[in-house]
C-alpha cells in the first residue's frame, strides 16, 4: 500500500523532512512505514493501509503548517500525530492561521494548540477567564499577550499583572530592599513575558507613565480596577478570602484573567485554595469561563507531557 503528496518547492520538503530526516523519522518510527522524497513526489509505503493512511494525513498536516510559515518542531510533530489519531487533523489548520499578537522582535505568537486556542476565545468572549492546568502549557504567556494585544488596540488603558508572593508569606516587610526589590523574584516570569511582547525599553516607558502595572496580590486590596487588563498568575497560592478579594476589584470595561495549576499548591496546610474554590463556586456564572488544559497542551519538552501523566496515573492509583 502506498500514498502519494506533491510538494510544490524543495525547501518544503527539507523543513518536512527536518534535520538529518527527524520529523520524517518520527512518523515512519510512529506508524511503522516508509516515507521518501523523489522529484517533487512524497511516497508513502507500508503493509497496513490504516497506518499508511494516517501517516499521509499526518504530512499534509504538517505541510499545511509549513505553508503557514511556523517551523517544525518535534513538538508539533508529535501533536500532529496525537491530532491524526483523534481524526482532528483539520483543526491544525486555522491553529496555523490563528495569530494573537506580534513580539518586540516582529514573531508572531500563535496558539500551539486546540486547547490553547480554546482558552484564548474564552478570554476574548468572556469578561472574566479562569485557566487552569499544568505546567508549560502557556496560561500566563498567552494571557499576557491578549492582555497586550488589548491594549494596542486601546480596547484597555492599563495592564495588570499580580500574583500571590507565598514564599514570603506575603510579609514582604522583612525583605532587604525597596517593593520593587522585593517582589521582584516573585513576579520574574511576567516581566519576561511583558519584555518579550513590547521590548524591555517600551515595557520600561509604559511603566513610569501607570500603563504597566506589576504587583503582588496583597497590594490589590482596597482598589477598583477599570479599564484594564488584569491578569492573577499562580492563583492556586491564594486563599479564598484573598481570591475573593482579588475578584471583587473588578471594574468598568476590564477583563481578568486568572491562572494557575491546582497540584502545586504551595499553602500551609489547613489553608485551602481559592482557585480550587472559584472554579467550584463559579461554574455556570455568565460571562465567566473555566478552561481545564490537559497535558495534550504542554509546549515545553516532551518528557513535561510524560511526566504529568506519570504523576496523574500516581494520583489516580493513591485515592
């Protein structure tokens, strides 16, 4: 059994193949067949026609991403697979259209995902979005860049980004230095985002004028927010009062975004989360969406996606 893909350029065919042959390896690894480039012919053989057939499927997918300009990667690869195998192979389609926001550095930032994808409609159709899941994933990058996005198009006037410091217990008094010294470690990977999106100088500009606003949870208290993007990262380290608190700070032509993974909670014990009670709490409140990522979102390595499922299968089998 065999199947044919015409391939219009060969430079196409050498980001298909990757380099020294990866991503052709992988499929032929994946669906046991043999996939070679001849002329401008892609020829894929095998004896079972099921897994010949979704190796094709497979490459066009890929090919339809290549088209798009995104560059291949073992991750996208594997989910392409992963896509195929659940016969939704078409919605790796507009994932490679789908663009949300533009970097400092001219890169377009596209969800990687279906489920990414998902997430960032939520946040766009609904006032207030709770993502949760695991980690690399993307719930804070993407949310920062739709924050980002927002604001370019004037849609808000602030962006707002907080989370909960637990480390220090939230008594940042007995730390050395002034706030911003303080919090500094704590909020780390929202300034990288923030400088990724709009340059560290611009990011810098935003900041002395008030458009930029970066902060821990406890310096929410008291304040209505309006016009703005506000964005709560690592909310399963808050409290149900201080979730409670952080919600209710919402204002006027504002969106929240809250997110956080519910199985690194790092409270003392007795305290409960406040994300795991607002996602109890709100389900089914209008204009509030809650998105559950899964493992099949993670963009990081892919040991991240096989170590999550180890430590889920562990959690299943120690209840």
């Amino acid at each position: 059994m065999e199947q044919r893909i015409n391939v219009d350029r060969l430079e196409q065919a050498a980001e298909l193949f990757g380099s020294f042959d990866s991503n052709v390896r992988l499929i032929e690894h994946e669906y046991g067949v043999q996939v070679l480039f001849r002329d401008t012919e892609l020829k894929i053989s095998g004896d079972d026609p099921e897994k010949v057939d979704r190796a094709y499927r497979t490459l066009q997918s890929l090919i339809t991403l290549i088209g798009s300009g995104e560059a291949l990667t073992e991750q996208n690869v594997r989910y392409c697979i992963r896509m195929v195998a659940e016969d939704s192979e078409q919605q790796v389609q507009r994932l490679a259209r789908d663009c949300i926001c533009i970097t400092s550095k001219g890169k377009p930032i596209k969800p990687k995902t279906v489920g990414q994808r998902t997430y960032c409609d939520n946040i766009k159709d609904n006032t207030i979005t709770i993502g949760v899941g695991p980690a690399g994933t993307g719930k804070t990058y993407l949310a920062v860049a739709m924050a980002v996005t927002a604001f370019r198009a004037q849609e808000v006037n602030r962006i707002i980004l907080t989370r909960p410091a637990v480390e220090a217990g939230e008594k940042l008094g007995f730390l050395p230095g002034d706030l911003q010294q303080k919090v500094d470690p704590y909020l780390r990977p929202l300034y990288d985002a923030l400088f990724d999106m709009l340059g560290a100088e611009t990011y810098q500009r935003y900041v002395e004028r008030g458009n930029i606003e970066v902060a821990p949870l406890a310096y929410m208290r008291g304040r209505t927010l309006d016009d703005s993007f506000i964005i709560l990262d690592e909310a399963q380290n808050t409290t149900g009062e201080q979730m409670k608190m952080f919600l209710t700070r919402l204002g006027f032509n504002s969106k929240m975004v809250i997110t956080g993974d519910v199985t690194q909670i790092d409270l003392p014990d007795g305290k409960r989360s406040g994300l795991k009670e607002a996602v109890r709490v709100l389900r089914g409140v209008e204009d509030i969406a809650i998105f559950k990522f899964t493992e099949k979102d993670v963009v990081r390595h892919r040991l991240v996606q096989d170590i999550i499922r180890a430590y889920e299968r562990a959690g299943r089998a120690n209840k």
